[in-house]
C-alpha cells in the first residue's frame, strides 16, 4: 500500500468519558453517551493526503459543520467551506478539532456541544477510538510488509507481502480506563513495547494512537514509538517518527478452506494446473479468500490472486482475472454447501478432479467450508459485541466490549466455540451460554457484504435480539442475525 487512507471510521471520547454523538432528531449533536455505538461512530476524511484538514461524516451520512458563532449543525448531505476542520494531533493520542473559517475549536460537554473556545484546554481534546472490528491486517509503510506472528520466535515481525492466514490476523484491543490500544495475537498473547509477547494486559503493552493523515502512529508509556524497522515488532526512541513507525490497520476478511465431504480431501489451486481435491491437509494453496458481488454471489481468490473459475468442458480452473465465471451461489444444508453456476453444480470426480455437472451429483458435490485465520473469532451484530453478560456466563449480543472466541472445527464442517475454559451450550429455551464441558456443534454459513450466520445443535439459526438476548430460536437464514467478524 502506498498512500494512507482517505477515511478513518473514528469514535471521538471527551475529558468527561462520553463519546460525540450524531442524533437523528433534527440531526443535534452531543457528548452524551457512555459508549460507542451506531451514533458515536463518525467517518474522518482526510481532504488531501498529508494535510491535516479533514470532514466529520456522521453515521446518517450528513457532515459536521460550525459556523462564525460556534453552533454546530450536522444536517447537510455535502460538505461546504463550513464543514473542514483542522486536525491537531496532540503526544498522548488526543486531537483537536479546529474549524477552518473560525479557528474555533470543538469542545463542550452533554449537550452543550459547540465550536466556539478560542484555545485548548483539557474540555477541547478529544481520544479518537478506532471503530474497526478488531479483527485486522496491520500494514507496515515502512517495510512494505504486513505484521505476522511467528510462532517459532515467539514475536511478531513484518515480513509478509500478502496478509494470508491465522498469523497474519491480531486483534485491537481498547482499553477503555487508560484510552489505550493492544495488540492480541491469535495465541492470546499481546505485544510488549520491547518486542516479547505476553499473556496479560500491562503498562508495557499499551499504545497510545496518534493519527497522522490516515496513518496511525502507536506510542508506548515511554514516549517510543513501535516500528516495523527490525526483525521483531517492538518500540524505538525517535524524535521525528518516519515511515518506518507508520501503520495502517485494515479489516481482514475471511480466507477458507473447501473441503470435499466425499473424498476428506481439501481443494487446492496451483497457477497452471488443473484443480483438484486431492489434498489431506489445508495449507496455503488450500485456502480461499471469500469474496461477494453485488448480486450475492461469491467468488474465492487463493493466495496467488487466481481464482476458481469454470472453464472449457466444465472444468473448474485458475483464472488469473476477475470475470463472469468465477461467481457461484452457495447453497447451504446446515453444515454443508453445494455450489452452483449457471444451472449447473460443481462436484468431484473419483479422481479428484473438480468439475461441472448439469444434475445436482449427491454426496460428490457437496462441501464444508471451515474458516482458516481466526483463531480467535469476535462476533459483532448491529447492536453490538457478542459476550458473557455482566456477572454471568450468559451470552449477550448488544455489548460494547467483545469477548473473543476460541474456534475449533471437525472434519464433519461443525465448528465448536469456548470461553475460557467452558464451551457454547444451549438450554431448552436455545438460549446459549458458556457453561459446557463438552462441545457442541454449531455451523457457520457465509453471507455477503462480509457477515457469517450461526446454526445451533437444535437445527435452529442464532439470533440477537435487541436487549442483548442470544438465542438459536430462527426458523430460517431471513430471520438469523448476521454478524461481522
């Protein structure tokens, strides 16, 4: 990646702990909530690179503007001059936002929310919070590599030009006391400022974020700066932070391996060759990224950016370029798929060789796709994280704080998620908490833009209710939540 960014999804916390808040009655904006939700999350974009002048996009899609007197509207669907603020980015990670016209800056509380200080004191800063999902690619401007962790060294170090696999994928964690970010790794080990990884959150392993034109600089307790310079990922003393402390965190999306129920075996894509599943184990050749269209088909890109394509003589290929013939419909029967194109359904031969055939082929075309790099899985819905309710192992889906999931996967395509030492059950009710000694089986479809579904061991689709509920009571996929993770 060359350039930074040009829009950073951002919550904005003042010096009373409560976040910037769009409302859609009469588009009024406040400092009144307690957490980031739907409202608090407001999209920066950053008006040319390496300038610090920006808009702030509210989740209703209007921008944030001041005028001469300091009163703040956030109604208009286009920007205007009103609309540009300065971006002040102070050492401990705060900004400050400075109206371009007025040179008044953003400050206030509740709902006296203005642009009218004439200078900054503590009520005119503001700690920026990533409003990512926490599972992410963290890209390094300076090796021109991503950020993998390597188990043989116990470290993390950035060496890979392609984000693939579980090593690639960290979790941000978000300390909301300090206002500070970690980096998790699927081991569930975090990075120390001096490059050893571990097992608890600590002073060591926290980072102050200071945004720079779309990059993110993190800072350590000391003042150093974590840099991508050397073998191993730790913090350096520099007064001028270069290219080489410049980090840009990027959503990861799902990367899957398709294995053949039939045969056991796994499908593998080599640039050149014929494609076949005839492979025991899944490797890098054996993992797919899944990618939709706008017509809710779905296409699987392997690491060498080819893709499964339908060829000559419905023969399934390699296609180094996007076309018409890689999409395919994913037809799910609970833990299994079948995929189909253009009235036709993909199934294995008896020697391996993945092909087209007019009538749906039984037990040879069907498959089960297991999730390859998330170790750790973090659910989010629309209203919110997925884990333990305050005070109990009960499963809640509104929350603000997630709770990361162990996965594990059979070779029958059911998954199994735990909590510590204790697995997902259901009740009687289908309600799930994490108070199992023994697995249960649950089973994940894909869906388009970028979410999975959740079948539970009653045959039943998960579903969150508004109130947190997390429940699999959903007859069919239309009434099942979708979550990104």
């Amino acid at each position: 990646m060359a350039t930074a960014p040009q829009t950073l999804s951002l919550g904005f916390i003042n010096s009373a702990n409560k976040y910037l808040t769009a409302e859609s009655y009469l588009y009024k904006v406040n400092a009144t909530a307690s957490s980031m939700r739907h409202k608090q999350i407001w999209q920066m974009e950053f008006l040319k690179q390496d300038q610090p002048r920006v808009h702030l996009r509210s989740c209703f899609s209007r921008y944030l503007t001041a005028d001469n007197n300091g009163k703040l509207t956030c109604d208009k669907e286009a920007p205007s001059s009103t609309s540009v603020f300065i971006l002040i980015t102070h050492p401990d990670g705060q900004v400050s936002l400075q109206s371009e016209p007025s040179q008044r800056y953003l400050g206030g509380a509740e709902d006296n929310v203005s642009c009218f200080a004439e200078s900054m004191t503590d009520g005119e800063k503001w700690t920026p919070r990533l409003a990512l999902h926490p599972s992410v690619s963290v890209y390094s401007h300076g090796r021109r590599r991503y950020m993998r962790f390597d188990e043989a060294s116990n470290s993390l170090t950035c060496d890979q030009d392609l984000a693939w696999g579980a090593s690639c994928v960290l979790t941000l964690y978000f300390d909301g006391k300090e206002k500070r970010y970690a980096l998790r790794t699927g081991a569930g080990t975090l990075l120390s400022s001096d490059g050893r990884l571990v097992s608890e959150v600590c002073a060591q392993a926290l980072y102050s974020c200071q945004l720079r034109s779309g990059f993110l600089l993190l800072r350590d307790t000391e003042g150093k700066y974590l840099s991508g310079r050397e073998s191993v990922v730790k913090t350096f003393k520099t007064e001028q932070p270069g290219r080489d402390e410049l980090f840009t965190l990027e959503p990861s999306p799902g990367q899957l391996s398709i294995r053949a129920l039939g045969s056991g075996k796994f499908i593998c894509l080599r640039p050149g060759a014929d494609i076949y599943a005839n492979q025991a184990e899944a490797g890098r050749t054996e993992t797919f990224q899944i990618m939709h269209n706008e017509a809710k088909k779905t296409c699987f890109r392997a690491a060498s950016n080819n893709y499964l394509c339908v060829g000559s003589n419905d023969m399934i290929v390699a296609s180094p370029s996007v076309n018409d013939r890689i999409w395919f419909d994913l037809l799910y029967q609970g833990e299994k798929v079948s995929f189909k194109a253009d009235d036709k359904f993909m199934s294995v031969k008896p020697n391996g060789q993945v092909v087209m055939t007019a009538t749906p082929p039984g037990r040879s075309g069907e498959f089960v796709l297991r999730l390859m790099n998330r170790s750790l899985l973090i659910l989010q819905s629309d209203f919110g994280f997925v884990g333990l309710a305050p005070g109990t192992q009960r499963l809640d889906g509104n929350l603000a704080q997630y709770e990361a999931c162990k996965l594990t996967a059979n070779d029958s395509g059911f998954c199994q998620f735990k909590v510590g030492e204790k697995f997902w059950e259901l009740d009687k009710f289908g309600v799930i908490t994490a108070t199992g000694d023994a697995a249960q089986n649950f089973s994940l479809e894909f869906h388009p833009p970028a979410t999975l579904t959740l079948g539970g061991p009653n045959g039943k689709y998960v579903v969150v209710e508004q109130s947190g509920g997390f429940k699999a009571v959903g007859g069919d996929v239309g009434s099942a939540t979708h979550f990104h993770y």
